[in-house]
C-alpha cells in the first residue's frame, strides 16, 4: 500500500496521540510502506516527530493555563486543520472539539469578534 505525505502525517499523529512507541509505530509503517520508500519515510517521521515536539514544547511553555488536551487542539489548529479533521486526529467528537475550542478562547480571554487561530499565533510569536 502507497501512503502520500498528507495520508503519512494523520497516521503519525493518531500514532502519538496513542502514545505509540517508535517500535511499534517502525511495526506499523513495516506493514504499510513499500520497502525502497522506507529509508525516506523515516526521514520524514523522524522531521515531523522533531517538528511536533517543539511546536508542543512552545505551546505549553506560553500557554500553561491549557490543558494538555487543549495545547494539543492549539497546535492543530495552527497548523490548519478543521475542527472535524482534529476530532478525528484525536479520537473525540466534533461538539468535543467545539467545547474545549469555548474554553481555550474563555481561558484565553479573547473577545468574540477574535479569531483564535490569528490570536494563538501572535502569543505564540510575541513571546518566543
């Protein structure tokens, strides 16, 4: 089975949101991946991996105030993805995702006329 880069990056992120270890998930791609392309995947989760991490370090460094569950759903969000692509990302309900989206915009203070996405990105910027 082909996976593109888009279909790979899901399967990543429901990986680590399972709290997969790198064996288990080197386990899953043996099954999913074309051998020749297996060199290059793993440069590519290996990238991501590194990527996320830091996007979710910087995250709960700014923004201590949210749960884990909801600087999971900042980073998401800054990275473009629809509230039904992150319920489906983790695992939750789209009205879930709604909900924490109401309190992360409550915790955060933010007027209703505020684009989340707009405001995350410049408290993330401004104190980096």
């Amino acid at each position: 089975m082909d996976l593109d880069k888009s279909a790979l990056t899901s399967l990543l992120e429901l990986a680590e949101n399972k709290k997969l270890s790198s064996e288990e998930i080197n386990g899953l791609m043996d099954g999913l991946i074309d051998k020749k392309n297996m060199p290059d995947i793993k440069q590519h989760i290996s990238e991501w991996y590194t990527h996320s991490q830091n996007k979710k370090n910087i995250i709960a460094q700014k923004l201590p105030m949210l749960s884990e569950t909801q600087q999971e759903i900042c980073r998401l969000i800054l990275e473009n993805h629809s509230t039904g692509n992150i319920a489906k990302t983790l695992g939750k309900s789209p009205s879930n995702i709604t909900c924490q989206r109401s309190k992360i915009r409550a915790k955060l203070h933010l007027k209703k006329e505020e684009n989340l996405k707009t405001v995350l990105q410049e408290r993330i910027q401004k104190r980096i």
